[in-house]
C-alpha cells in the first residue's frame, strides 16, 4: 500500500475500500459488522461510500475480530 502522491481523499477512499473488501471477503453485511463493532450502520455505510470516519470508530472496525 503505497500513499506516495496521493491525497488525503484518495488515501482516505482506499483505506474505505480495503476495509470493505476484508468485510465482504468474511461474509458480513454492513448490518453484521455495526453490531460486531459496535460501530454506527449510518457510520460504516458513510465510510465505505466517501472514506469518511472517526478514528476511534476505524479502531473499532479494525479491532473487532
């Protein structure tokens, strides 16, 4: 993952796209992971549309495993 020349919208986007691309690869709905997570549906989907997220709630998604 190499952030060199991009902007922060951009870095922002494909961390969203990863993130949604882990969830998928395990199954989970975007209703599974806010439950799991305990991360807002309103914030998850705002996330994966516009990358847009707090960090505690990155943290939250990241760590709910």
């Amino acid at each position: 993952m190499s952030f060199i020349l991009k902007s922060q919208q951009e870095v922002m986007q494909e961390i969203a796209e990863r993130a949604k691309f882990k969830r998928l690869e395990q199954n989970l709905t975007q209703e599974g992971l806010a439950l799991r997570s305990g991360v807002s549906l309103g914030s998850i989907k705002r996330f994966e549309r516009s990358g847009e997220i707090s960090l505690k709630s990155l943290i939250d998604i990241a760590l709910w495993r």
